[in-house]
C-alpha cells in the first residue's frame, strides 16, 4: 500500500526529483511520432483542420449571421460579406495561423518577432480568458434548454403554472369602447378602429421561460439576486464534459472534434429537410435570401461594417485561438491551403445555417399570421425565445427542440476547446521548465478558475454581466488588437520577411502569387480595419438588455474591462523601452527587431538564414537585451 501512497502522489504533482520520470510517464502529450519532442504536434492534418473548424464556427454562425443577412438586404448582403472575407478574413487567418506555425509558439512567445509588441500577445491572452467565462455560461444555458426538451409537450409550448398573467400565445387587443361612434350601437355593428385599440403588453410562453424559469431574471445588474442552481449545475457539467476533452490538450481534444466539429452540420442538414417542408417555409427564405433582397442596401455604409466585423468575428481573429493551434503544426505543414478550407467552410457553414433558421422562422410566421420581421432576432432573442416557440409548433417537438440545442452545445463546446488551449498554451510557453510536464493539472486549474469566475453570470442577474461582457469585451477591442497585429507584422518586423519566413515552411512562390497578400497585408486589410473601428466608435451605443438600461456603473465597468484588455500594449512597450540601452533611438530600434530567440523552434528548421541571423545577432546584441532573453522562464 505504501507503494502507491503519498509518495506515489507526489511524483505525479510535484515531480520528485527522485522520480523525475514519474510526470513524463503520467502526463505525456507527446507520441513517438511528433516532429517537436517538447510541444508535441497535432496527430494528424484531419484533427487539426476540424479543430480550426470547430474553433471558427460558433453560436455566431447560427443567431447572428443569418439575422444581419436578412436585415441588411438578404442575398444583397452575401455581396459585401465575401468581399469581405476575401479582402480581410482569409489574410488576416492566413496571417495569424503563418504567425504560430513558424515560431511553434503562443500568442505571448510569437511576439518575440517585435518586441516592443509583446503586449499584444496578453491582450489576446485576456480577451480570449474574459470570453471564456461568459461563453461557457452560454454553453451552460444550451445544456438546460436540452434537458428541458425531454419533456413533452415542451415546458415553453404553453402558459403552465409558472407564468403570470402577462403570459399570453397570441397578443391581446382591447377596444376602447367609450370612443366608439354610437351610443346606441349593437354589440354585433361594433368594431374596432387602429385609433380605439390598446395593445395590452404580453409575453410569449416561451420569453416567460427564458426569464422566470431558465435565467430568473431580476430587475437590473443592481439586484444581483441569488445563485441559479440549475444554471450552476449546467455550468459545472459543461466545464467538466470540456475539461475531460482537453486534459491532455490537443491529443485529447483532437479526438474529441471528430464528433463536435462534424455533428453539428448533421443536425443543420436534418433541420433544413425538415425545414423546407414545412408551410410557409419558403416565405422565409425569401425573406433570408429570396425575392425579398434588396440590393439598394449596398449604398448603405452599416451593411458594409456589419459585414466586415461578421467577418472579424467569425472568423475568431484577434483572439489568440488561430495562432495557438497552428503552432501545434508540423512546420513544413500547407498553412496556405489550409487557411482556405477553414475560412470557406465557416463561411458557407454561415450561409447553410440560415436555411434552417429561416424555413422554420417562417412556419412560425404562418401559424401566427404574422410578418417574418416580427418574429426574426438575433443574439439570444433568436436561439433562446424565437427558435425553441417555433419548434415547439412542430410534430415531434421534443426530438427537434433536443437536437437544435445539443447542436448549440457542441458548437459552444468545440469553440471553447481553443479558448482553455490558449491560456493553458500560454502558461507552458511562459514557464516551461516548471509546466511543461504538468498540462493536466495546469487544465483542470483553468478550468476551476473558469468556472469560479462565471458563478456570477448564473446569477439572477446573470445575463446582464454576460451581455455587459459580450458588448465591451468582443467588440470593438477586438479590431485594435488586429490593427496593432498587422501593423506590427507588416511594418515593423517587414512583410517581405514574414513572406520569406512563410517560403521555409510551404516553399518558394512566384512573385505574382505574393502580389495579392503584400497588397492586403500592407494597405487594404489595415486600412478596412481602421475604418470599420472608426466607424464603430463612432456609432457605439451603450449597451443594454432589452428594455433594461445599464447603470452607470456597470457601463463605466464595461469600459474598464475593454481598456484592461488592450491596456497590455502600451504597458509592455513601455517596459521594453525601459529595459534596453542606449539613447532615445537605440531603445527603439533595438526592441523593433526581432529578439534572437525568434526562429523556428528545432534547429533542424532554422536552415542557414536563420543560423546566420540568429549567430549575428548574438555577437552585437547588448547585455541588457541578453540578460532579458535570457531567461526562459519569464513572461517577458
């Protein structure tokens, strides 16, 4: 027994120096196969390409792509969303998945190219922790809507004993009868004019779920209100079910994508079978990308942001993610060809969802009797009030309403996959020596964490701090992160180098081929995303929940979250500048070129330009500089 006591134990967590091995053997996520023996690599180009996949295709792709498609003009907006996917979302993956295949390195570690950016690398790091939080309480909220699907007829179907009294299917009008014309009038002559009707304000059955059942919502982000246990419990299980895919990082969740990446197209073909043959269907998808387009809208200059910033989004850039799980890549791996297949799919994904959406939006349009404009949403109003009413009118409800919602839990799921494998990434690249052989218990404590912090978005007022932090965190920072990215690699480290260091890993290319890329890379890609951001700021609105205002301090919260994201750039510029020697002038340049730690991560690829380079670079490097890359252990 006392073979595999405490001491057996401590092996395992602290790595007894006795027992050096003892990790290794427990804890491996490298296999005998991997190019990098210290990283590890992605098993196979299959695991890799469904994790980009699932990581790009997200709950976005389903409640808000096909929502700004039929606001902004329906087919019209197909127009300006591929030219923008082609003019910034494939260079901008492009660039960031080239970023992390050369270096093998983080968000953090791939700064090494520019020093004076590294701030940049935290930023992503923040952004995409403060995400994680609230993404996996939207997780958590598909994972009870799921359970509650195995009930029939569905809870939210009808006005059952836990509504009040505004609970009504249909919307209630009242006469004013003491406006009517005759006195004297009977009963059966009389009507009601536009002018003597009173709308009595009600809610669906399904709105009254979603806020006294599924959230309990409390009045404002003042009456914090207490925990919902149920919406805990669905946390907890949604944490644990990502915890257990990602334990041993990419070896683990790479398996996992097999289904979650994959299964939630099987539920969107079923939905759109079964969509199509419903009636009114087909006024949906006119009202999506039919006869109702309206092409007039691409002289509206909102169509053309929306489209842009679909595309920054969906496509998860900026948020450190793309960067991470290339660097997993074997470094001769076509990230070019690759770059492609997962922009495409997640772009036709976008389109194909709204099909679905669409086709049942109108049935639920025609048993109403109502416009598709009434009834279309976007954002939770869509997936959590809109979508589960309309499938509660259709046959065999429950079988539809279980399959919508686990195919929104697997798309939360596989997207959050990158998230923890970027602060777990992170950490390790940071601190190798003391982490490295430690990635299962570095998983599970950011996963505790995760969960600990997201306690507060189950609450009754929950959903405000999940909408608080959707609006100021995923937003607008997002774009200053990517300006400051492609500004710093096409500028300051130069783009013919990067092109140069993309021509060691897929080989050597024409020089028309490299034409297109210098030209989004240097000028239209950074100058579309200042402008959009421009704009953004330009026309931001505070937030708010519906009809629910935000106080004061909750919008001066909001923005404090979004400078604490983005704040890590000046601060780490600053302190570079601090740390190296020399006048004004030296500091700078010396921190704008790349540190002599940038390079391929095995020697066996750095190849004579960068043995050079690197050789060089050492003999007249500073001994401050020295000292700081020196230590591997540090974050800086």
């Amino acid at each position: 027994m006392r073979k595999y006591g405490w001491s057996s134990f401590r092996d395992l967590v602290l790595k007894n120096p006795a027992n050096p091995d003892a990790v290794d053997q427990q804890d491996s996520h490298i296999n005998d196969g991997d190019e990098n023996d210290v990283r590890g690599n992605w098993t196979n180009k299959r695991e890799y390409i469904l994790s980009m996949i699932g990581y790009a295709v997200g709950l976005g792709n389903v409640w808000r792509f096909p929502y700004l498609t039929y606001k902004n003009g329906g087919a019209a907006f197909l127009i300006p969303y591929f030219i923008m996917l082609v003019v910034a979302g494939i260079p901008l993956f492009f660039l960031e998945s080239s970023f992390g295949q050369f270096c093998s390195q983080g968000p953090i570690y791939a700064w090494r190219a520019v020093p004076i950016l590294q701030g940049v690398g935290f930023s992503m790091l923040v952004v995409n922790s403060l995400v994680s939080i609230y993404y996996n309480v939207i997780i958590a909220y598909s994972l009870f809507y799921m359970f509650a699907s195995f009930q029939s007829p569905l809870p939210w179907s009808s006005c059952l004993s836990w509504v009040d009294t505004n609970c009504n299917i249909t919307t209630t009008e009242t006469c004013n009868i003491t406006s009517l014309p005759a006195a004297n009038s009977t009963r059966e002559n009389d009507t009601c004019s536009p002018s003597t009707t009173t709308v009595i304000p009600t809610q669906s059955p399904s709105e009254q779920y979603w806020d006294q059942v599924v959230l309990q919502r409390s009045s404002g982000l003042d009456e914090t209100g207490s925990i919902v246990w149920r919406l805990a419990l669905c946390l907890l299980l949604a944490m644990s079910i990502l915890a257990a895919a990602v334990i041993k990082g990419i070896k683990s969740s790479g398996k996992v994508v097999y289904f979650t990446a994959t299964f939630p197209y099987v539920v969107i073909l079923i939905l759109v079978i079964r969509g199509v043959t419903l009636e009114g269907a087909a006024d949906g998808i006119q009202f999506y990308i039919g006869s109702q387009s309206n092409f007039s809208k691409l002289a509206e200059a909102e169509v053309w942001k929306d489209a842009a910033t679909q595309t920054f989004y969906s496509l998860s850039i900026g948020w450190g993610g793309v960067m991470t799980l290339a660097s997993y890549n074997k470094f001769h791996n076509n990230i070019f060809l690759d770059s492609f297949v997962v922009t495409l799919a997640n772009a036709g994904t976008s389109v194909f969802a709204g099909f679905a959406i669409f086709s049942i939006l109108g049935h639920m349009a025609y048993v109403y009797g109502k416009n598709i404009g009434e009834v279309a949403e976007d954002g939770f109003g869509l997936v959590f009030i809109v979508y589960p009413d309309a499938l509660s009118k259709l046959p065999i409800a429950p079988l539809w309403s279980v399959l919508f919602f686990f195919m929104l839990f697997t798309l939360g799921l596989d997207s959050q996959f990158a998230g923890i494998e970027v602060i777990t990434t992170c950490l390790i690249d940071g601190f190798p020596k003391i982490l490295q052989s430690r990635r299962t218990l570095i998983t599970l404590v950011t996963c505790v964490v995760i969960f600990l912090l997201g306690l507060p978005c189950v609450t009754q007022a929950g959903i405000y701090w999940v909408t608080l932090m959707d609006q100021f965190v995923a937003s607008w920072v997002l774009l200053v992160i990517v300006l400051v990215e492609i500004i710093g690699i096409s500028y300051i480290y130069g783009g013919n180098r990067f092109i140069e260091d993309i021509e060691m890993m897929i080989g050597n290319k024409s020089f028309s081929f490299w034409l297109w890329w210098r030209a989004c890379w240097f000028f239209i890609t950074p100058c579309l995303i200042a402008v959009v951001l421009v704009w953004s700021l330009a026309t931001f609105v505070p937030p708010s929940y519906g009809t629910v205002e935000f106080p004061a301090w909750g919008l001066a919260l909001g923005w404090c979250m979004a400078v604490f994201c983005i704040v890590w750039i000046p601060i780490v510029a600053v302190y570079k500048l601090i740390r190296a020697e020399g006048n004004a002038l030296q500091r700078l340049q010396s921190v704008c070129r790349p540190s002599e730690e940038w390079h391929p991560y095995l020697e066996i690829h750095r190849g004579e330009r960068y043995s050079e380079e690197h050789c060089c670079h050492k003999n007249t490097v500073n001994q401050s500089d020295a000292d700081t890359n020196v230590i591997s252990n540090s974050w800086l």
